[in-house]
C-alpha cells in the first residue's frame, strides 16, 4: 500500500507570488523606460509609434542549433526570433505588393 500524500495549497500560493513579482517587475519597467526614452512634441508623432501588435502564445518546434544561436545573445531570444521571422515576413509582402 503507497502512503498518502498530503497536498497544500503552498504550490497554488507560490505560483500566485511569482506572478505578481512578475508583473511588480513588468511594472517597473514600464516607468522606468519613460524617463529614458526623450520626450518627442505631439505634432510629430505618428499612429506607428503608439502601435504593439497582439501577442499570442504559440507551441513552435525548432532545430536545437537554431534556438541555440538565438539563445547565444542571452535573454530575449524570443523576441529576437519574433524580429527575424517579421523581416521575412514584411519582405515577403513587398515582393507581393510590386
């Protein structure tokens, strides 16, 4: 007879944390990239530079030696693969276009 596991609610708190410390973080970051970035007068702006295209979660399977070569710049690597595939992408709509 195996013994009976006794299950908490610690996995469900901790997870819970880390979210928050995440987003805590998230939040941060926001602020703080405002200050860095210079203040550009209203008339100057455009309708791209408030544009950030929707996000969504996707399962992709990739060569090792791919994902390797992204990962080799250290963090971020999955934006720096969103940027590789939107060059091909963009590039492939101005073949279309002409």
């Amino acid at each position: 007879m195996t013994p009976i596991q006794r299950v908490t609610s610690s996995g469900a708190k901790r997870k819970k944390t880390r979210w928050r410390r995440g987003r805590r973080n998230a939040v941060k970051r926001a602020t703080s990239d405002k200050s860095k970035r210079p203040a550009l007068p209203l008339e100057t702006m455009k309708i791209a530079d408030f544009y950030r295209p929707l996000k969504k979660p996707v399962t992709l399977r990739l060569d090792a030696d791919v994902i390797a070569w992204f990962k080799k710049d250290g963090k971020r690597y999955q934006t720096r693969i969103n940027q590789a595939l939107r060059k091909v992408m963009e590039r492939e709509m101005k073949g279309k276009v002409g």
